[in-house]
DNA sequence: TGCCAGGCCGGGT
DNA sequence: ACCCGGCATGGC
C-alpha cells in the first residue's frame, strides 16, 4: 500500500470513523440511486426514492414497465427529472432485459466487462458505473467524484485538469484491490470533502489532511 | 439570496 | 480531442 494514500486514509478514518456506504436498504436501491444523486444533494434523492416506495414501484418489473412521464413526476425532488427518468429507463432496461432483474446474476459477469457495458447505457457515465459495480456489486473499482478531484488536486496529489480515468488509475494501482478499502475511502472523501473542502473555502481550515 | 449538490450528454469548435 | 450550455430541486 502506498505510503502517502496510507497515510491520508487513516487521517480520514481517524477524523471520521466508517461511513457504513451505500445508505440504501438493496443492490437495486443502491442502482437506483447511483442514478438520482448525478450532480444532486443526497437528501432531494432520499425523498425520491421514499416517493418511489411509497406508490410501491420501487422494483425494477414497476420502473421498467411504468410510463416515463408518471416516473419523473415521481422523482421530482431529485431534480433534473425529466432526464432523469429516461437515464432510471435506460438501466433498468439493461437490467431487466439482459440479465433478468437478478443482481447475482448481473455482477457473476467479469468486473471490467460489466463496466463497459453499463458505459454504453445512455446516462450511464464513469461514477454512476463505479459506484453501482462497488456499493451494489460489491466489486473493487474505485470511484472518483468531484469531491475526490477536488480534494486530491487541492493537496497536491495530481494535476487539477486529471481526466476521470488517469485519477481512478492512480488509486487502483497503489492500492491493494480490496472493495471494502475502496468503498470506505471513497466515502471518506465525500465526508471530508463535505466537511472541509467545499467550493467557497479555498483554504482548508482544520482539514485533517493539512501538512501531509 | 445566490450558490451549491456524491454527472452526463450533445453540439460546436 | 476539448469546451460549454442545459438539465432542476431543495438546503443553507
């Protein structure tokens, strides 16, 4: 394990403790809201998903079969609702269609395999992907999201302008390929991210990360 | 009150 | 191959 991802791991977990991710009861809520949370605060996705629940469609036999307008209409908290709805579709779709709604099913195919297919669903990008072959799969990719780039390029660890895959590379091949490492260090960074490195305050005051 | 949140796509250069 | 506008709600 490399020294310096060590060492701001423990720092993250020492300020935080575990983060107990995905917050979501199944593999498929998990899906589900890998989607909703695209660029949208986790609480407006939550109210979504509780809606879902409540007119009893949250299943992937409800979603597939359910008028796309009825859908958005349900998920409007979750903003970008019309897009949205047509991306939930999309996966759900593959889901239903390809391996017969059955998770078990889905993630036995090779990791890597099963990635790129999902990156060929149309509101399927690179963290939504990661973050359902990880927090649904139980898979080890790492996922990176704008909290990771913004923490990492702010403490120096890469060039601010890394594309996707150059810092998602840069995490799996320093560290041991383990999904439980991978999902709780992500979480971390979500955490700190949160906490201490948010957009407006450009100087991390009291980040657990100052002075590695 | 504006800015921001656990992105991604499509069209233009 | 990049760059940018669009998509939208709710909390602080």
């Amino acid at each position: 394990m490399n020294k310096k991802l060590d060492d701001i791991f423990r720092r993250m977990f020492a300020a935080f403790g575990p983060q107990h991710w995905w917050p979501g009861e199944s593999p498929f809520e998990v899906m589900v809201g890998a989607v909703l949370t695209q660029n949208t605060n986790w609480g407006n996705v939550e109210r979504a998903i509780g809606r879902l629940k409540q007119e009893g469609i949250l299943s992937p036999q409800a979603i597939y079969e359910i008028p796309l307008s009825l859908l958005s209409s349900y998920i409007q908290s979750a903003g970008y609702y019309n897009i949205k709805a047509g991306r939930l579709k999309n996966l759900i779709s593959f889901f239903v269609e390809e391996y017969e709604a059955d998770t078990e099913k889905m993630f036995a195919e090779d990791t890597e395999a099963l990635r790129q297919k999902l990156l060929v669903i149309k509101g399927i990008g690179p963290e939504t992907a990661d973050s359902i072959l990880l927090y649904a799969g139980h898979k080890p990719t790492f996922v990176v999201d704008a909290y990771t780039q913004r923490v990492i390029s702010r403490h120096l660890l890469i060039a601010e302008d890394a594309d996707y895959e150059e810092i998602r590379a840069l995490f799996m091949d320093r560290l041991p390929c383990d999904a439980a490492l991978f999902n709780e260090f992500h979480a971390l960074f979500v955490k700190l991210g949160k906490t201490y490195c948010k957009k407006k305050t450009p100087l991390c005051q009291d980040c657990p990360l100052n002075g590695l």
